[in-house]
C-alpha cells in the first residue's frame, strides 16, 4: 500500500490520522504541491487524471479520493469500529462522509485555499456562505452528540477533521461554534491522533 500525500493537504491529513490510529503501516511518497506542483506532473496524472493528493495504490490498482482510502483502510484493519458493516450504522457513517465531500470540500477546503492562494478561482462569498452552512450543521448536530455517527469515533469524524480544524485559515470564526469546538478537542484527545503537517 502506498500514500501519494502533501504536507499542507488536509485530505491527506485524513489518511494519516486513521493510519495512525490503527497503526498500519504504508509507504508514502511526498509531492511537492507548492513548488514543483508535482499533483499536475505527467507521471502523477497517470496515477491520478484529477492531478490531486491524496491517492493510494491499494492491491495494484490505484484510487484518487480520500473516501475510498478511508473505507478501505478502516473495513481492512478496523473491525466494526470505524466503519461498520450493519446497513443502519454504515449509512449514518457514509452519510457524513458524503457532507464532508460537499459542503466541507466547497465552503471550508475550497475558502481556505482562496485566501491561502492555492486556488484561484470561484466565488468566495458562495464558499463562504457553504462553509458556514457546514460549521452550523456540525455544531447543530454536535450540541446533542459526541460524534458525528453511530456514538463513536469513525471515519465520519476523520473525514470532517482537517478542514474544520483549518477553518481560521479560510477565514471561518469557529470559535463561534462551541460545539464544534469542543468536538475538534475531542478528536485531539483520541490516542495516536497525529498532529497536523
Ligand atoms: N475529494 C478529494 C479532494 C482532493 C483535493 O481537493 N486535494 C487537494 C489537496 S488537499 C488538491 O490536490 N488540490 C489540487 C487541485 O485540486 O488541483 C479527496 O477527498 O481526496
């Protein structure tokens, strides 16, 4: 198995943080994203036609999205834990991962990279307005619940974790959503969650 990552990418933060829970060991190869931007480079194209990290190669075949890094990894090495397999309990889980792809990815990921100048184009008050509607459905749901799924840790917190966390960096006030905050602490509090590169 092998991780094609960047330092500053909060999808590849994703993948370290349940590999590192579960202790898993991958091979991981570094792009430079910022210099080189080695993600657009004619050999990672093959790997990746998006030109975007994270990407695997799991089993010989190669996979693009965080989503299916995390399902593979936590059905493979995490028992019931992160990603059950009973119908109910797997949907609660996918159903956050879905919104970590959506409203996450286009409001607090994409606002973030405008004002950290690693996109440059689209509507920064629509991922403003997207980024905020994610921050107000967590702590909604957050104020009642522990965790995002099932009353445990799962891959649906690995998934929202990184781009909540860096949400000051696209200009979010987070502070502003306690309960968000305090489950930001939590996720902290799990043993072997690795810090942020
Ligand atoms: N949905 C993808 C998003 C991946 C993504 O947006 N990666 C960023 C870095 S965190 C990237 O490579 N951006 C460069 C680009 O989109 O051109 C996933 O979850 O893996």
């Amino acid at each position: 198995m092998k991780l094609y990552a960047s330092d500053n990418s909060g999808n590849s933060w994703k993948i370290r943080i349940l590999l590192s829970l579960l202790d898993v060991p991958c091979e991981r190869v570094d792009l430079d994203f910022f210099g080189k931007r080695e993600h657009k480079s004619p050999w990672f194209m093959q790997i990746n036609p998006r030109g975007q990290v994270p990407a695997m190669e799991i089993e010989g075949k190669y996979f693009w999205d965080s989503t299916a890094h995390l399902v593979y990894i936590a059905r493979k090495w995490g028992g019931e834990q992160w990603l059950p397999t009973d119908p109910l309990g797997m949907t609660d889980v996918m159903h956050w991962m879905a919104f970590a792809q959506n409203q996450v990815q286009f409001g607090l990921q994409w606002a973030r990279g405008v004002v950290l100048k690693l996109k440059t184009t689209g509507d920064f008050v629509e991922m403003q307005r997207q980024g905020r509607l994610a921050l107000q459905i967590l702590n909604d749901h957050l104020q009642h619940n522990d965790w995002l799924a099932v009353g445990r840790t799962t891959i649906a917190d690995i998934a929202c974790y990184p781009y909540v966390a860096k949400s000051p960096e696209g200009e979010f006030d987070v502070a502003a959503y306690p309960h968000v905050v305090a489950w930001l602490r939590r996720c902290e509090a799990v043993p072997k969650w690795p810090e942020r590169k």
